[in-house]
C-alpha cells in the first residue's frame, strides 16, 4: 500500500482562494469539489439511496450486467485499475471481485483528493480483497495519473495494461469545454492499449432530472448547505445557513441540473480567513454545481473531439444512463 499525501496541505489554501474569488465574482460560485468533507460525502452516499436519485442505482446495475462483457473486451490475464475519485470504493467492488475471480494480477489505484477517504477505502478493501494490491494517490485526477504512470515505471510486476474508470457521471460537472480538456489531459497520459470507462448521466424527461436533486427527505438540500457549514468551520465564515436556501432546476438550454444558494434576504457575512464581508442581495445565489445531461450524439462528439472512440457503450432499457469503454483513436499519439 503507498499513499502519496505530499498535496494535500494545500487542499485548506485552494478552498479558501476558490471560495474568496468565487464568492467576489458575479454572479457569485463555489467549486462542487469543496462539497465533500467528512460530513459532505456521508450525506452524499445518503443522496445515492434515495429513491429520487436513479443515478447510482442505474449505474451499479449497468456494472453488474456489463462486467463480464468488459473483461471479454480488455481480453487480459493482468490488469491495474486506475480509479479517478473513488469516494467509498462502493461501486468499484462490482468490477474487482469478477476481475479478481478471472485475473490473478490485479492492481488498484485509487485517486482521490480527501486522503481521511482514501485511507478509509484502501483499509476497507483490504480487509475484502487480500489478493489486490492497492496504491492510493491523494491528489487531483490529472496529476495523480502522472504520478501512477512514474510509479509503475520503477515497480516490477505492475500490469501494464490499465483500465481507467471515472463514474458516477462526474464528468457532467465539467462544462462541455472543460469537459472536452479534461478528456485530452487523460488522453495525453494513457496508452493506446488503456482503456477508460466513463459514466454519463443522458438526457431525459425534466421532472426525473428535478426530482432526483430534490429529494424529498431533504438530503441534497442539506448536502449543498453543508458547503456554507464548511465555510464557517474551517474559514471562520459567518454564515447562517437559516438564511439560505438549496435551490436545484433543470436548465434545458445548456442542457444541464444547476444548484444554488439563494439569499432569503438581504445580508452581509464575513469571513475571518479571507478578511473579507461579502454582500447578498434577496434572491441572489451561489452557483454551487453544474451536472451536465448528454444525448448520444453529443457524447460521442465529445469523445471524439478529445481523441477517443467508443469500443462499447452500456446502457440500461430505458436508455437513462450510460457507461462507455473508451480507447485512444491510433492517430491522436502522432499528432
């Protein structure tokens, strides 16, 4: 087991620049990415449960029909799986034990950039699976791919061949351009004998989308509150969450669900850290997140665009979600 933590100092740092800058732009924005302390990503495996919320239920189903068809795919009798932010490892397990039952060499790396949750998987999983190597990687998506391919460029016995899975259609959070960078960063950092597998959430009925990010227990109200909360523990903000509302709709022009903060009135709140009061007027938001929903026609230009093709594309009936095993096009490593 190898954790690198040399990063994760300056989590503290980035959140309090992102949170000065985003609360000083108009309109006004904090990163999703700061959602998940220790409380924030309980609350988010509390959204994956509720009933409202297909994302993760249609997800692990797709994985648990389509696992033997991958492995049939890949065609390999070793294999490192690179995971791009693992959270709890939950739906990962439904890949490793039929790729542990079929490959006897297999190795895990966990990117994420919460080390308490990396810590927690890598000692979960161990527990499970006393035959799977893991090597986490506290660090950001990009940098820790780098980071795993210097790694196993001094480590003997690593399979060489990797699958690279990114799930939970967390990529719906990068806008279309960020989005279309984020695939050409990986693809500058993989082989043409990788593959990625990629979650995304497609487009579909409006009242489905809503529902799902506003259940009506109130998890992902709470959840998207919790970032204010964060906000006043660690930056020694003045926020009254009281004075906040968790707002979430779907935007049909850019194709995407938005979350924010509404102000219920107007208002000032400091925050210590920064040195700095920011004003609200009633009514005005924070941006807290984007989650992107595609139609096949624009998923696969995506991939396209960033130098990919489609080897498969797993979905469930009614077409609501989909899992793409992605490879580099040939001609993309010369150019």
């Amino acid at each position: 087991m190898l954790i690198y933590n040399n990063e994760n100092f300056i989590i503290n740092n980035e959140f309090a620049k992102n949170v000065e800058n985003g609360l000083a732009d108009n309109p006004k924005h904090i990163s999703p990415k700061f959602f998940y302390d220790k409380i924030g990503s309980k609350l988010f495996e509390e959204i994956c449960d509720q009933p409202e919320y297909y994302l993760n239920r249609i997800e692990a189903q797709i994985l648990k029909k389509s696992a033997s068809q991958i492995i049939d795919i890949l065609d390999e009798k070793a294999i490192s799986i690179i995971e791009l932010g693992n959270g709890n490892s939950q739906k990962t397990r439904i890949l490793l034990r039929p790729f542990l039952a079929n490959w006897k060499n297999v190795s895990y790396f966990p990117i994420d950039v919460s080390l308490k949750m990396l810590k927690k998987s890598i000692r979960d999983l161990s527990r499970e699976y006393s035959n799977l190597r893991i090597f986490g990687v506290c660090s950001d998506y990009v940098k820790g791919l780098i980071k795993i391919n210097e790694f196993m460029k001094s480590k003997r016995n690593i399979p060489d061949k990797r699958l690279i899975i990114f799930l939970g259609s967390s990529i719906g959070n990068f806008d279309p351009k960020e989005a279309n960078a984020f695939l050409h960063s990986l693809s500058k950092y993989i082989s043409n004998d990788d593959a990625l597998l990629i979650g995304f959430d497609l487009e579909k009925d409006k009242s489905i989308l809503e529902k799902a990010y506003n259940d009506k227990k109130g998890i992902t109200s709470q959840f998207n509150l919790n970032v204010l909360s964060r906000i006043n523990k660690e930056l020694d903000g003045g926020f009254e969450l009281s004075s906040f509302e968790h707002k979430s709709f779907y935007n049909l022009r850019e194709h995407r669900i938005e979350m924010h903060l509404e102000s219920k009135l107007d208002q000032k709140v400091s925050i210590g850290a920064i040195g700095k009061e920011f004003h609200f007027k009633e009514g005005e938001t924070i941006h807290t997140e984007n989650s992107y929903k595609y139609s096949k026609n624009r998923l696969y230009g995506l991939v396209k665009n960033a130098g990919l093709q489609v080897i498969a594309n797993f979905t469930d009936p009614k077409n609501q979600y989909s899992l793409i095993l992605l490879k580099k096009i040939p001609y993309a490593s010369k150019s």
